[in-house]
C-alpha cells in the first residue's frame, strides 16, 4: 500500500480498493472487536479471544465455532454485507426460506453452531507471514493471530473449530494449520501447529498456486513466459482502468475486479502471484493421520466469453477472473466448482464467492456435517492446583521427575529418586500464574520451592500446564549461574502478552549466601512448538514501574515526560525501550514488561508522543478516560477544550487541547468509533496521532 493508504488506515479512514476483484472498504482504525452477544458469551469471548467477532450465536461449551475468515484487502464486513443470490429459494435451510440471508445468516440456523468473524483489515494487504505492524517489535503476523484465535476458540468451547475462508484467508489458515517444524527438503516452513483444533476448513477462491491477475500486476509478469498473453493483454487494460481511476472518470465495467495503482504495488500482491515462492514456502496441510484437518476447496468459473474476446484471453483459464480454477482447487479432493451460465451473472466473480448459491449451499452442507462429526474436547477439570500431584526434579537435582503429592500447597518427597545424597524435598507451591500463549490457548504456569534436606539452601522451578486438565506442557529452562541459585521473585510470575515473565534475582561477584542476591532482572519466556526458551533477561530497577495502572496526560504517563531523552525513558521506568524506527529522525518503541497497547513516539532522541490502544485497555487519563469510554463521557469531561474533527469511515478525533498557556502545544486526541473510545494519544499537537512516522 502507499504511504497514503497506512496513513489512512492509521486514522481509521476507510479506504476503499480495488484488487483481485475486491471492492474493499477497510475500516482499520484501532479497534477491538466485540461480541454482538451480551451477558456471559461477550465477556468470555472479549476477554479471551479478541480478534474473533461473535455474529451469531453463543460462544459456549459444546457449541461448534464457525469462524469465517476474510481475504487479501478485504474486511470481515464481506461475509455479513452481502446476501446470497436466490437464498430465498431452493438454497436456503428451511429456517431462512422466505427472505434474502447471508453465508453467515445461512450458517447460523444449523444447531449447535456458533458464527465468528475473523478481522484483520489492518494489514489485509500484508503477505500472511508478514508482522502485523513490522514497524513493533511484539507485532505478529495474520496468520500467527488466526492460529491464536483458533486455539482460544477451541478452549473456549472444548469443540473443534470450523474455518470458511475467502481467498487469501485460506492460505493464513493452511499456514495456522501447519505444523509448526519447518521442512528444509520441501523448502517449507513452519507453521502455526493447530491443526488438532480444526476439525474441517472451507475455502472459495483460495489462490493454491497463485493468482494470475496478482502475476500480471508485477513488472516480470509481463515480459516473462508462462501467462504473457494475459498479461500482455492485462497491461492495456490496467492502463484504461488506472488512467480513469486517476482522472476521476467513471469507471469501465471491464474494471471490476481488477487491482487499482496502489494495491498492485502491494508486497501481498507479489506473494500472490503464480509459482511464487511465498506459497510454496507455506507448512502443507497436515494429513488426517497426522490429525488434520479435512479441507474442502470451492472454486467459481464465471462466463467471460465477451470479456475474453475483447481482451484475446480465450481458452484460458480465467476462473473467478481472479483465481483459476486450477488454482483455487489446488490439486485437492472433495472440491466444488460453481459454474455461471450467464455473463451478467457476477456471483462466479472473486469477491462475490460467498453469496454464489451454489457455493453457499455447499458451505451450509459441509458445515453441518462437519459439526455432526466433531469430536468434543475432553471436559474441563477444575483443577485445584494446591492439592495435586506433580512431577518434579528440583531443579534438577534429580535427574527424571520424581513424583510429589501438594497437600494444602505443600509436600514432602522422598525415596532413592531425589538424588544427592538427601533424605527428603520439602516442596511449596508459591505462586500460579493464568494466562493464554501463542499455540497452546490456556495455561498456568506454576512456581515450585523445593529444599533438599539435609541442607540450608533451596531452589525453584517453573513448570507449565493446560488449564483445562492440569496435563504438564513443559517447563521453563534452568539459569546457568554458580553455585548460587538465582531466586524467583514470586508476586512478579504472571503471563501476558504470549509470554510468561517473571523477576528473578542473580547472585553478583559481592554477594554471598548470608546477603542474599542483589542484581534483579527482569526475564521472559515463549514456547517455540517444543518446549520454553528463555528470550529475555535484562537488569531492571527494583522499583519498576506499572504502567498498567498510571494515568496519561497532555505531559506524559506516571514517570514518563514528554521531553525526555531515551535514556530518560529507560531509566525512568526502570526497563529498556525496544524501538523500531530511526531513532535519530523518528521511531515508535515500546517499554518491556509493559501493556502491548501502550506506544511511545520518539523525535531525534526526544520523547513527543504517547498512544494507547487495544492491550492497554487499564490506562486511562488523569480524568478517567480510557478504552470504551463514550463520546459524551469525553465531551462532558472536557467541556469547552475539544473541538471536533471529523474523519471518513465512522470514525472522529475528539482533540482536547487545554486553554492553560503552560500546556500550549500539548493535546490528547481521542479515536471514536460508534460513539466509542478505541485509542487515545497525548503529548506534542504535531505528534499525537495515530500515523505512522513519516
């Protein structure tokens, strides 16, 4: 995309594109999505899987998730905005006989389902591998977020989940249900390891091995073998309809569907093209004896018999006019073609796929036949993690897990097992931690004290489990230090933004037993598809600071002042600044340990800007303030200090600008969306805002 699209898309602007034959409105402001359900399903579902919007349905146990996922440019908008063709007729479930319903609509009245939307407008023009945001550190990409969404879906419900996925979707989720160790010798990579959670995946229009219009868009695609005739034709026409675009004259019919001047320079569109090496880097699909998924390609075949002529295309495989056939089959069984007898007929065309009745009822088949068949998870234990039996090494003092019962949080572990010589293991549990990691949905990570008796030292250990049924997933690795145990800080142990973190105190060279560690350093641990790996340990200062908890204003956030240099920042809040930018001109950075929604915006070395987002949803202004607060809470707090600007797309920035000259140039901008707060930035009046640096 240019540098005028990410502006807007920042803003929360729509823009609306043109490729691959999607007419996209990508309403990508900073939002979060939320369950059009009230009660318990909402709050379940906001607080755990919150890039999954609840259309339809409760999001409860033993209730099959259907979550349909959108693609290239597109939004979530395009599974709910369109009806199906003829939907009032023989296509229909009985239920929806009689009036005009969407795929969504359509799915929704089989039992036992519930229907979700999977949004990433944001970075819809981003290759499905590629970070969300490069420009942030903690950024994932479409597909590690959908593989995220899956996992929490399925922990959710205990019930398998159901993919339906347009385009491009299809392939973020053939990379979610990969597996997660890459294979050199096919030149694959590793993929997101979901597939057990899935239990069937729908695709329409789905580019397996490419899209020709994405070939013909890219320079080489035209010179080159292969398609040269409908490229060669294509670049006449890409010129018609750039040129009309650009002069603002009405648009050509033959147009539609075709990609406009902006998005044909997008990174995505060279990832989409034939025989490009992107897809075929992605993680096969696992085979069902490998526990996949089963996957059901649909394909359109629209009449482009005049199309063809004019442009000397005919005999090709035009497909959908942006997906062949052969393509969105990708060599796989159990596949659907929806073949169009009419030209004016524009169903079999790519953005309009899901409202083909043909393809709509086969969606509606399939669906309902796969939640027939889906297993059910095992139930949920209520795990009572004071009273439990565990294995355990000590640290590994012993050398294989030796098997210790907590009673009340405390046990004793003897027997040849424990190792060195001691008598007994006196074991506490001190602290549990909950929270949801990258593959694995919930877990608890549990902090051990073990004292090996006779002695007068003891040690600590980190153990992971599934929530769900206590079953141990892995451990964190152990510190190399001397013969000095380092020592978990216990109240610090928690797990947020798919890590588990933790303060830890190290011996340093003047330490001794009887003083006790004095070097604290903050460490951080992911799961890499094995096992837990260390990612960081840095020093940080004992009084680090809960941004979680402060409160922003025109001048900065609890220590933090507008103004500041980096090494301000740092030192201030007792932890590094990890920056993505050019720091010496402008760069965005995040504190580390802090909420993943909280932004600090550096000019030449200076503090000039905060932002808070979705993830930092516990900050709020000094007057109360915060993520979903009302436009009229906003206005009544700052009455007679905001003006109002309007911006396209739903969206307005409320800018509270304070009348007090000593706060001359400062301003807080408020994102609203349906009269809601979604992102909120303060500091200097050129800096606080939602762009990206330029």
């Amino acid at each position: 995309m240019g540098n005028t699209v990410l502006r807007n898309a920042r803003r929360g602007i729509t823009s609306t594109l043109l490729i691959g034959g999607l007419a996209i409105a990508v309403a990508t402001g900073p939002a979060l999505a939320s369950a059009s359900n009230s009660g318990e399903s909402r709050a379940s579902l906001d607080a755990k899987c919150t890039d999954a919007k609840l259309e339809k349905g409760k999001l409860v146990r033993d209730v099959t998730p259907v979550l349909f996922v959108h693609g290239f440019t597109d939004a979530a908008q395009m599974w709910t905005g369109g009806k199906v063709a003829g939907s009032e007729k023989e296509y229909a479930a009985p239920k929806v006989r009689g009036s005009n319903k969407t795929l969504v609509d359509m799915v929704s009245e089989i039992r036992a389902v519930a229907t979700l939307t999977f949004n990433y407008s944001r970075s819809s023009t981003n290759w499905v591998t590629t970070p969300e945001n490069p420009k942030q550190a903690k950024s994932k990409s479409v597909a590690q977020m959908l593989a995220d969404t899956i996992s929490c879906l399925n922990d959710a419900t205990g019930k398998k989940v159901i993919v339906v996925a347009h385009s491009m979707g299809g392939l973020a989720t053939q990379w979610a249900a990969g597996s997660r160790k890459a294979d050199p010798r096919n030149g694959r990579d590793g993929g997101g390891g979901v597939a057990n959670k899935i239990s069937a995946v729908i695709t329409l229009g789905t580019p397996y091995k490419g899209s020709w219009v994405a070939e013909c868009t890219l320079r080489r695609g035209l010179y080159e073998g292969g398609r040269w005739r409908e490229c060669s034709a294509a670049r006449a026409l890409f010129k018609k309809c750039n040129d009309a675009r650009k002069f603002d004259k009405e648009i050509p019919a033959d147009c539609e569907g075709l990609p406009d001047e902006i998005a044909q320079k997008s990174k995505a569109t060279g990832a989409l093209a034939n025989k490009n090496s992107e897809i075929s880097k992605l993680p096969a699909w696992p085979s069902k004896q490998d526990g996949g998924p089963a996957v059901y390609p649909l394909a359109g075949k629209a009449n482009l018999i005049k199309w063809s002529e004019k442009y000397g295309l005919v005999g090709t495989d035009i497909g959908d006019k942006v997906v062949s056939v052969k393509s969105a089959i990708g060599g796989m069984g159990k596949s659907t073609v929806a073949a169009c007898k009419d030209e004016g007929d524009d169903s079999c065309f790519h953005p309009k796929l899901p409202q083909n009745p043909i393809l709509a009822k086969t969606v509606v088949e399939r669906v309902r036949d796969s939640a027939r068949t889906t297993p059910q998870m095992p139930p949920r234990k209520n795990v009572d993690w004071n009273n439990q039996r565990y294995g355990l090494t000590c640290d590994y003092i012993a050398d294989a897990p030796v098997q210790v019962s907590l009673r009340n949080g405390k046990g004793i572990a003897t027997g040849s097992g424990i190792g060195g010589g001691y008598d007994r293991w006196e074991v506490r549990l001190q602290r549990t931690a909950h929270g949801t990691l990258p593959g694995l949905g919930d877990v608890t990570a549990v902090l051990f004290y073990c004292s090996p008796q006779p002695s007068n030292f003891y040690v600590q250990e980190v153990r992971v489990y599934r929530t769900r049924d206590g079953s141990e997933i892995g451990r964190t690795p152990s510190f190399k230090t001397s013969n000095l145990s380092s020592q978990y800080q216990p109240r610090s142990l928690a797990i947020k933004n798919g890590r588990i973190l933790a303060d830890v105190k190290f011996y340093g060279p003047n330490d001794s037993h009887a003083s006790g560690p004095s070097i604290l350093r903050h460490v951080t641990w992911s799961w890499d598809g094995r096992k837990f790996v260390k990612r960081s340990e840095v020093d940080s200062a004992p009084g680090r600071i809960d941004f979680g908890r402060k409160h922003v204003t025109v001048n900065g956030i609890g220590p933090l002042r507008i103004g500041m240099s980096g090494e301000q920042v740092e030192k201030a809040s007792g932890m590094p600044i990890a920056t993505v930018g050019d720091y010496s001109h402008c760069a965005d950075g995040s504190i580390e340990g802090a909420p993943q929604g909280l932004s600090l915006r550096f000019v030449e070395g200076k503090l000039v800007a905060i932002s808070v987002s979705t993830g930092a949803s516990s900050i709020a202004t000094a007057s109360g303030i915060h993520i979903g607060s009302t436009r009229d809470e906003v206005l009544r707090t700052y009455s007679g200090e905001v003006t109002v600007e309007s911006v396209s797309g739903g969206f307005e920035y409320l800018v509270f600008a304070p009348k007090d000259p000593q706060f001359d140039g400062r301003v807080i901008v408020f994102s609203v969306r349906d009269e809601r707060v979604e992102a909120f930035a303060a500091g200097e009046r050129d800096w606080a805002n939602f762009d990206p640096c330029p």
